[in-house]
C-alpha cells in the first residue's frame, strides 16, 4: 500500500506521509524539523516584574471566568 502523497504548507513540495515521521502531517521532514530550531529563539525570559503580571492576569482572568460561570441569575 502506498504512502498518502502530501503537498507541504511552507515550501509547497510533495512529500509522503509515512507512519512515526516527527512533525506535523502538511509539513515535510526538512520544514518539520526547520520548525524546532525557531523554537527557542520565540520563547524569551521573563524577568521577576512580567511573571508577576502575568501571574496576576491569569488570576484575574480565572475570576472573571468564574463569576461568569457561577454566577446566580436573580
């Protein structure tokens, strides 16, 4: 039986689908793995002042969510 024959979404080339490939299913072997050095450069460090703002608008937006979802309609 022969492989699913797909077109990649970044580089527009034909690639088979075959089972165990690492990355996603519309991209190719070499985008898939392009893909994951990028990764790390993406992700910055966050100093003490963001996390605790981030940290205080996740909370904030957990109560929100909350009042929204349990609140008695009178």
């Amino acid at each position: 039986m022969p492989f699913p024959i797909r077109t990649c979404v970044i580089c527009k080339e034909e690639f088979e689908l075959k089972p165990d490939k690492p990355g996603f299913a519309n991209r190719c072997l070499d985008c898939s793995t392009n893909d994951e050095t990028v990764d790390p450069i993406t992700k910055r460090h966050m100093d003490p002042e963001d996390l605790k703002s981030s940290k205080e608008a996740n909370e904030a937006r957990r109560a929100a969510m909350r009042n929204l979802l349990y609140r008695k309609d009178s």
